[in-house]
C-alpha cells in the first residue's frame, strides 16, 4: 500500500496532515472532510491503514 498512500498523498483533491511526537509520526489523508487513509511510523515500524474501497479516490480529481 505504500504507493498508493503516496498517490493519495500527491492527489490535489487531497489534503494531508503530519503529526510528530517525538518517536512517533502519524500521517493522515483526507479527501474534504474525509479521513481515507492514515500511515503510522514509530521507530523502524511502518504501517498503513485505508478506509473501505480507498481505491475510488486514487483516480478522483
């Protein structure tokens, strides 16, 4: 799902926020009011989270 996180994440439709808290990075991506997808990296971890069908909103303008 990396890509595709990145693909959201580069899509101007999107939005995206970035959240540090000392080892701990949260990224969320919102399309409007939204939330579609979500990367969590703490320490050498990374994982990913989309809602239900995010793949609609890899093509929406």
């Amino acid at each position: 799902m990396k890509t595709e996180f990145e693909n959201l994440q580069k899509n101007d439709a999107h939005s995206y926020d970035v959240d540090t808290n000392s080892d701990k990075q949260v990224v969320k991506i919102y399309c409007g009011e939204v939330l579609i997808a979500k990367k969590i990296k703490q320490k050498k971890s990374i994982r990913y989270f989309g809602v239900r069908d995010y793949q609609k909103y890899l093509n929406s303008v």
